[in-house]
RNA sequence: UCCCCGGUAGCUCAGCUGGUAGAGCGGGUGGCUGUUAACCACUUUGUCGGCGGUUCGAGUCCGUCCCGGGGAGCCA
C-alpha cells in the first residue's frame, strides 16, 4: 500500500527494488569501521540493516569528517546508490554520497560484546533495538498475525474478555488485586476462558486474545507475571474436536512463521529442520498411557497427580513433534472440566507440549455442560456460586456441549525462537521481581 | 514459600592454601582505501554488594542482611 506522507525515504527492507538507484535512508548507526580513507557505517531502521561506505576521495571532506563524530545508536539520514555486493551480509550496500546528521547519541551502553540478563533487562527500552531482539518481536507480530487469519478463516470472531475480573473464580492460581471503587476488591484477569464460553453460546465460534496476569511467585525461564493468551472457544464441539483444531493451529502458524519469516529464525541461529517437522498429526496419549511410559524411563508422579514440569520435558524430549497429552485425572484439574463419561475419574481435558523441553503451551477441555454436575462440582470444590451465578446461567438457557483451550504466546513464540527465557518473547517483560522499564 | 548458584573497572569475567587487584571489550588518542563483534599501537577506569567479626594483614575465612540468576511447587 502506497504511504505518500510515509514514503518520502526507502527501508532498508525495500532496497532489492532500488538497484543503481540514489535513496534516502533513515535511521540509527548500528556500528562503524574505518580504515583511514574508507569507512564504513552500519544504519539499522528497523526494517533491516545494511552497510553503508564511504570512501574520502568521493565525498566532500565535511561529511567525511562526520565518522569521527559518529557514536552508536547516533541517529541519521543518509543518501547514496543502491548496490548489490556479494560481500555485504544482506546482498545491497549503500555507496554514500550525503550524510546528515539528526541526533548525537551519548555513549550507548549496550556494546556488540555480551551482557548479563540483569544489565540488558534493566535496560529493554534499549535493548529491544539488537538484531536478535528485533527478530524475535517480528516473529511475533507473525505469530499473532497468523493465529489471528487461522481463526478468522475457521469461521471464529474474536471477542475480548474484560481484564477486570470480579471474584478470584478459577480458585487455582494467586491473582492481582487492585481497589475498584466502593466495590472492595477487583482481580486482574488470569484467563479470559469464562467470558469466551458465554461470547460463544452467542456467536457460535469465538476466539479472545489478551493479557493474562497470574499473581504466583514462579521464578522460572518459563513464567512471566503478564502474559498474552488465545483462547478459542467452540459450541457443539468435543475433545477431539480441540485436539484437531490445536493441531491444526500450531501447523497453520509454524508453515507461516517458516515461510515469512525464515531471515529472523537465520538472525537467531534457530534450528529450522526442527521446525520443519511441525505437521500433522502430531502424537496423542493419555494420561495413564503418559504415566506408563515415564514409569519406563525413570520417572512420573503418583496416580492422580499433575504432571511435573520435569516430567512434561522428559515425555516432550521422547518426540520430535508436539505431543498431547488427555483425560487428567479429574482430583488435578479445574472444576468447569467435564468427566469423561466412560471413566469419570478423568476429565475430557488435554495439554499440548512443545517439542525440546519448551513444556506446556495449550491448555484445554470440553466444558461441563450440565447445571447439576457443574453445581455439585463447584461445591466440592468449595468455589463460591454468587459471583459466578452468570457462568451457571450459561447451562440453564440452552446448553450445549463446547470445548475450547488456551495457547500461551510468549511460551509459544519461545519455542519457535529458540529461547532460553521466556522473557526475551514479549517486549516489556514483567517478571515476580522486575517491571522496569 | 523452599532448595541451589552468583555479586570484583561502564560491560563480560579471572584472581590458587589470606600478603593490599588483572584481562578482554568499551571510552580516549594516533594509524590504515574493503572492513564484517574489523585490525594495530598507546592510554583511561575500582568504596572487590552492605554491615559486623577472625587476623599483623581479608576480594579471599566466618556471621548477617541486600540484590540478581536458576530450579521446585503452580501454571500458559
């Protein structure tokens, strides 16, 4: 699409276009070589980057003069031919003819050598502009754009669910809590699954996708205090029905991660062959099945139990492609999960796992669409009906059986990028013990 | 909440059985017409996380607190 106010200079990303051709670039100088009378200036824009030279013989000395002034991160515009050069990274360079100068930078404290997690966190605002960085967040605009057209051509709307929740419902997990007026406490969100349950006995197929919050002290790589989940939630569909629909999912979006964005994989050095073995069908177990086998590779809780986090990447590691894992014993899982009719110490619930110890990043179960049992079950489990009663409602007018689940995106685009923290997934992390900047 | 590891120059780290601190990078100056985390020479930099203790002497040993990292539980 033409941008005629926005269109005035060239990205780095467009330069393929403009071969033999003088362009205008702006930008950030990335880094700087010189060999006395030949220098050469690296502009990052965010589109890409590309090496720019500048030799003393071709330009007027002021502008040559300019390297020496030239910090990291300095801002520019810069104008020169396009040309294509086997020894430039990217395939172009730029023979710099004009260089203007927009900004002095001051001594930029993230150098191309290594930092510590601790240094580069406290400064994210910065550290978001390094090419791996920039990488991962494209790959997640890709992500969530491709999540978004998988749903929207399955014939899902998407519907938000509040942030603001008005009960700590689910029980489970330890949630935020914030003063709402003169009606004492409200809770930040920990999943949006309720509301999508109800958006969908009135659309038929809705998916929410928003911030989640989740108040337990974890201090692990795979956890974060805020984290952006999709939850699809489908009427007149069961469990398999999800566990296709899951498979189908993560197929959909690694095929697009692969084909759209392979030089960001490149840039963080992911293992794409891996990736490239994302397709149907991928393995399904139960967990009784699961449990067998962990017995039989040295492992695994007792009966009842939830599975670990170090069994999860022990089962995970025995595959090359996502595993499902369904039917959890009921006593370990929430109580909007139906039994599972043939067996009802189990539920009709599945967890998908990534592949090479990225652990769970789909959560899922057909609902309990049954007042009485869904009644009696949240009395068991002690789980107050009042601020729920709207939830209750949902199996009094017209129930149906549905089905849904949630993916978590920064665990998912962890997994795709190689990541060793889930930190780096999300542009302003916020960890128990860190939410600056 | 519990368990493990760490805190030394702006950054990443080394510093043995205690003897008063070092490298690489970065910064600065100079050199180089094809560099790719460029290179070469010279140069600059420290309350060794805080407090207390042992000792003639503590970065090093002991106690304690603070901060960070990883893991368990819980979960996406």
């Amino acid at each position: 699409m033409e941008h005629p106010m926005l269109d005035t200079w060239t990205r780095i990303d467009t330069l393929g276009d403009h071969v033999g051709k003088t362009v205008t670039l702006k930008g950030w100088l990335y880094n700087k070589r010189s060999s006395g009378k030949i220098c050469f200036l690296l502009l990052r824009d965010g589109t890409g980057i590309v090496q720019m030279v500048m030799s003393q013989s071709d330009v007027p000395a002021g502008i040559y003069d300019s390297y020496h002034e030239l910090t990291p991160e300095s801002s520019i515009e810069a104008t020169g031919v396009v040309k294509e050069d086997k020894r430039a990274p990217g395939g172009y360079e730029i023979g710099l003819s004009d260089l203007k100068i927009v900004s002095i930078a001051e001594e930029y404290p993230i150098t191309p050598k290594e930092h510590g997690a601790d240094f580069l966190l406290q400064r994210r605002h910065l550290w978001l502009r390094s090419r791996r960085q920039q990488a991962i967040m494209r790959i997640r605009a890709e992500l969530i754009r491709a999540i978004q057209d998988f749903f929207d051509q399955q014939g899902f709307m998407r519907l938000d669910a509040p942030i603001f929740s008005p009960s700590n419902c689910e029980g489970a997990s330890t949630l935020f809590s914030v003063p709402y007026f003169d009606h004492g406490e409200a809770y930040l969100t920990q999943s949006g699954q309720l509301y999508a349950e109800a958006g969908a006995f009135a659309l038929g197929r809705v998916y929410t996708f928003g911030p989640t919050f989740r108040a337990e002290k974890s201090k692990t790589r795979r956890h974060l205090t805020e984290f952006w989940m999709i939850e699809p939630e489908l009427t007149f569909a069961d469990l398999d029905d999800i566990m296709d629909l899951a498979e189908d999912l993560i197929s959909f979006f690694m095929e697009r991660v692969l084909q759209n964005r392979a030089a960001d994989l490149e840039t963080l050095e992911r293992d794409i062959e891996s990736l490239r073995k994302i397709r149907r069908p991928f393995v399904r177990m139960t967990y009784d099945e699961a449990l067998e086998q962990l017995k039989r590779i040295g492992g695994g809780p007792e009966w009842g139990q939830d599975l670990g986090a170090t069994d999860e990447t022990l089962l995970s590691s025995q595959y090359d492609r996502p595993l499902l894992i369904h039917r959890y014993p009921l006593q370990a899982k929430a109580f909007y999960m139906k039994p599972d009719p043939t067996d009802r110490r189990l539920t009709l619930n599945m967890d998908v796992l990534a592949p090479e110890g990225y652990g769970e990043i789909i959560g899922g179960s057909q609902r309990e669409d049954d007042l009485d049992s869904l009644v009696s079950r949240m009395e068991e489990e002690g789980i107050p009906k009042e601020p729920l009663e709207w939830y209750v409602d949902l199996r009094r007018y017209g129930s149906v059986p549905h089905s849904g689940f949630g993916l978590g995106l920064e665990r998912t685009i962890s997994w795709i990028c190689g990541l060793k923290h889930v930190r780096e997934a999300i542009p302003f992390p916020r960890l128990m013990d860190r939410f600056y900047p």
